[in-house]
C-alpha cells in the first residue's frame, strides 16, 4: 500500500469522525477496537505509529477498508442521537 493511499484512508476516517464531532482520537480507538488492541494515549507517537501499520496490514484491500470504515461511520452517527 502506498503512503498516498495511507494518508487518503486516514484522511476519510478523520474527515467522518469530525463530522459526526469527533476527533483523531476517534480514529485511533476505532483501529485499536478493530484490532483487539489497547486505545493508544494520544501522545505515544510510536504506539499511534504502530497501531495504524496494524491497522493498514489487516485491512489492505479496498473491501477491507471500506467495510470497517462503513462500520467505523455507523458507529459515529449513533453518537450523534
């Protein structure tokens, strides 16, 4: 996967989590749910670095991604009510 994609797929997750009042931090304890993972604290780079190489291994395929990132959305709507 290409770095361009990585910033493009993360980009989406921030961009729905801020628009559901959300916030990187949304995004980071939505990959460590997805996978089985302790949430990173905000400022552990290395962990935050981690997670999403994790995160971006497990979910490489465009079906992959756009399944989790449909749940991820769904989950953030819910917030709103």
């Amino acid at each position: 996967m290409t770095p361009e994609v990585k910033y493009e797929r993360i980009g989406k997750f921030v961009y729905g989590s801020c628009r559901h009042g959300g916030d990187i931090t949304d995004v980071y304890n939505w990959m460590a749910d997805e996978l089985g993972l302790t949430r990173p604290n905000k400022d552990d780079e290395d962990g935050i670095d981690g997670l999403q190489a994790g995160y971006f291994n497990k979910y490489v395929s465009d079906d992959q991604f756009s399944e989790s990132h449909q749940r991820f959305m769904k989950i953030m709507g819910m917030r709103e009510v």
